[in-house]
C-alpha cells in the first residue's frame, strides 16, 4: 500500500495519507490540518507493516487475523 507524502499551499502542513492496493487515487486531496482542497502530493514512500503484522506470523486481532 502506498504512503503518500502530501503538502498543503494555503498553510505549509505536511501529512501522510495511504491509499489502498487497488483504491483509485483521489484526484482532490484534503489537508488534514486546515481542510483546503488544495494539498498536493510530493512524494510516495513504502507502506510500513501494520504493528501486528510483521513477520511474527501471528497476525492481527483487530483486522481479523489473529
């Protein structure tokens, strides 16, 4: 799953967003921190494994898996 890196022009705030394997991605992107529409992606870094999913192999009780 991919992790966008996104910066908002109206106020600086730099977040995060992931957007499923599958999932189209948004066309409009909304800053988490001041809710304008115009925050746009700068980048994209590897997904970092769900907390209870890393190669242990007992998965996750919150998902399911457990």
């Amino acid at each position: 799953m991919p992790v966008y890196l996104l910066k908002c022009p109206d106020c600086g705030h730099q977040f995060q967003s992931l957007v499923l394997n599958g999932a189209k991605v948004p066309e409009i992107w909304v800053c988490s921190e001041c809710g304008s529409r115009a925050a746009e992606p700068i980048g994209e870094r590897p997904s970092d494994f769900h907390p209870l999913e890393k190669p242990h192999g007992k998965g996750c009780p919150c998902c399911g898996g457990y």
